[in-house]
C-alpha cells in the first residue's frame, strides 16, 4: 500500500473511510479517525489498554496493522453502550466499583464483553484467562473479577 492509501472499516456500527500511513497500527488510525476512548498504553500488547473487538474477537489493536484491517468490523468501548443505556458489563463495573485511575477500563470493558460474547456463564478462571492480557495496577483485579462473576446467563450480554 501506498503512504496515502485508504481503509474503509465500520467502527460502532458506522462506516468509516480514512488514509493510513504504511506504518500505522489499528489504535493510531482509530484514534485518529474515529474515537479516542481507546488507549495506548504499552504500544507492545502487554496492557490490554487498547483492546477493541475486530470482527468479534478481543484484540490489542496497537499490534494491528492498521491494513489488515480493512473491510472488518470494530467496537470500541464507545460502542458498547446502546443509547444512553450502559452495556450489562459497564453497568456491573460501576456496580461493583472496579473502577479506579480509568485508564485500563476500556479495554478490561472490551476484553470483557468479547469473554461473555463467547461464555455467558465463566467460571473466575474462565474470567482470569480472558482478562489475563489486560493489566491493572489499581484495583487488585478482586472488584473486576467480582463484577463479571455476579453477570449471570440471563443477562443480556451482546
């Protein structure tokens, strides 16, 4: 691809068409084009920051390349909300006060929507495995674990 190529993805269900630069990542474009809610924080896929969903997988988005891409669906933690109502997991986050600093939060919401996409009823292990690349040094992962484990099957959880 040329400096100057286009990608077009659709992002939280709109459509968006934007220029990469040959070496961009996913998050760089992302925060460049679309929303900012994504954060870097590593820029190595070791935080879990920047975790967005690319066609209904959780993925670190600063390891994509922004080319790869292209054509595919992306939800970022501004599409998780339907409306003015909270996604069932923001909602239990903010029940069970795993929330803190608010840096990580983003991408412990995305990663953790991807879980229970997956798994309506994980066990805390099943929780720790698909939170494992996500990192925290606020809250001691206990109140995060909590708030997934107290979502039951019958939540609506897309």
């Amino acid at each position: 691809m040329s400096p100057t190529s286009n990608i077009s993805c659709t992002v939280n269900e709109s459509i968006v068409t934007a220029p990469i630069a040959h070496h961009s990542t996913l998050l760089e474009w992302l925060r460049a084009n679309a929303s900012t809610g994504t954060k870097e924080g590593c820029a190595e896929g070791e935080c879990g920051a920047c975790t967005i969903k690319l066609n209904g997988a959780a993925v670190t988005s600063c390891l994509v390349p922004t080319a790869q891409a292209d054509g595919s669906s992306l939800v970022t933690i501004e599409g998780l909300a339907t409306g003015s109502a909270l996604h069932p997991v923001q909602q239990k986050f903010l029940d069970k006060f795993a929330v803190q600093c608010g840096f990580c939060t983003p991408g412990f919401l995305v990663a953790a929507s991807a879980l229970l996409a997956e798994n309506d009823s994980p066990s805390k292990e099943d929780i720790e495995a698909g939170l494992s690349g996500n990192l925290c040094r606020c809250t001691g992962y206990y109140s995060i674990v909590e708030s997934l484990s107290s979502l039951s099957a019958k939540t609506e959880l897309s």
